[in-house]
C-alpha cells in the first residue's frame, strides 16, 4: 500500500517521534499535516521537512480544540497521535494532580484525536496511537505512565472491533533519544544513555527514525489492526 497523495495528520508531529513520522510521510509523498500546541516548534518543523506540508497548532488536551480541527482538515486517510507530555515520580510520592496530568495529555489527548478523527477517515485508511514500554515493563516510578500505556493498549484493540473495517493500531516506543531528554545534562543523558544501551538485547538506544518506520509500516499493512507493536530494543525483556 503506497501512501503516494494521501492525507496523513500527525498529532505531535512537531518534534521527536511525531516529527519522524511526519519526514518519512513526506518522503513517501503524503500530503503531510503537523499539529503541535508550540507554534516555534512547528515553524522549525516546517523548516526541517524538505517537502511541503501543512502546519497547524492544537492542544490535543481540548476537546473543543480537537473537534474544530478535524471539521477544519476535512478528510484525511491515516492519523498518528503522538502527543504527549507527562512527569514521573514513585507512586506515594506523585500528587494527584500531576497523575492526572499525564491521562489528560496522553490518554485523553488520544481518545479525543481518535473521536472526532475516526469520522473523517477515508475507506483503507488507519489510526496509530502511542502507548510505551511502561504498560510491558514496571519501573519504579513510572506508575503513571505504566497505567496511561495500559489504556491505550486497552483501547486500541476496542477501537479495532468496534471501528472496524478502519484500521486501529499502537506502537509502544522503548528509550528514543528524543528532545524530551534535551534539558539533561549531556554528561549525564550520555552516561544514562550508555549505560541503559549495555543493557538491552539491541545494545542501543533508540532512533525517532526506528519508531517511524513501524508507524509507516502499520500505515501501510492493510492488514494489521488491533496491534501494538513494541519497539523498545527488548527493554520489555530485561
């Protein structure tokens, strides 16, 4: 399946992940839409992406927002959803507001994309969330984004039923050297990044090139729905 002249919109795709997703759409020749809440991001996304594409801010955590955005693009043939912003922090520790902060971008970020997304997807068209290892693999610490990933796994597969014969599918990224590490200190995002990569099966960290190409690939398989497709270099293992 080509995605030659199809409308692909990529919630998040201002940065990191999403904004792989968005470089590889384009390469493939989709008609590409970002929508990202910073608008410097997605002027700088713009400038990066060799091909045209459309640019759009949103904050996903609206409802209101999401809808009008939706009835503003009209049709479109794949939605990827990987906006997402949250914190961590051991479970008796975390305060409850910062708990529900992270089911408010992540989670209900992607039910609302989903909602009012689902309508307007052409026939053979597909939507992909974004869970992560957290859901495969407990870390302490991680409690809040363990049961966020759990929830859109869950919902992934009731979308695949009751959406069907729409495509609905979830890749669950494991550590990506992405721009949420940026605020790091380089000594010590290198030495944490060396130090997890010694321990996973694939002996690296991961690319926001790696998890774009198995959002493509779920795009593409006219077959696959339902999934969740891990790319976590086996961290869920060890």
């Amino acid at each position: 399946m080509s995605l030659k002249e199809k409308k692909v919109v990529v919630i998040g795709g201002s940065s990191g992940m999403g904004l792989a997703v968005a470089k590889m759409a384009a390469a493939e020749e989709a008609e590409v839409v970002i929508a990202s809440r910073s608008l410097e991001k997605l002027r700088r996304a713009d400038d990066e992406i060799s091909q045209p594409v459309e640019t759009r801010s949103l904050d996903v955590t609206l409802e209101h927002d999401v809808k009008g955005f939706f009835a503003e693009i009209g049709e479109l043939d794949h939605l990827v959803v990987t906006a997402a912003t949250g914190v961590a922090g051991r479970f008796l520790e975390l305060d409850t507001p910062s708990f529900r902060q992270v089911f408010d971008s992540k989670f209900w970020g992607q039910y609302f994309a989903a909602r009012y997304g689902a309508q307007r997807i052409r026939e053979g068209g597909s939507i992909t969330l974004f869970s992560g290892v957290a859901a495969a693999k407990p870390v302490a610490g991680l409690s809040a984004y363990a049961a966020v990933n759990g929830a859109v796994e869950a919902l992934c597969r009731s979308l695949a039923v009751e959406l069907a014969p729409l495509r609905v599918n979830a890749v669950s990224p494991g550590i990506v050297d992405t721009p949420a590490y940026a605020e790091m200190n380089p000594f010590e995002r290198k030495k944490m990044f060396d130090s997890l990569a010694a321990r996973l099966p694939a002996r690296r960290i991961g690319r926001p090139e790696d998890v774009a190409a198995a959002v493509i690939e779920l795009m593409k398989n006219g077959y696959a729905t339902g999934s969740v497709l891990r790319v976590d270099g086996g961290y869920r293992l060890v």
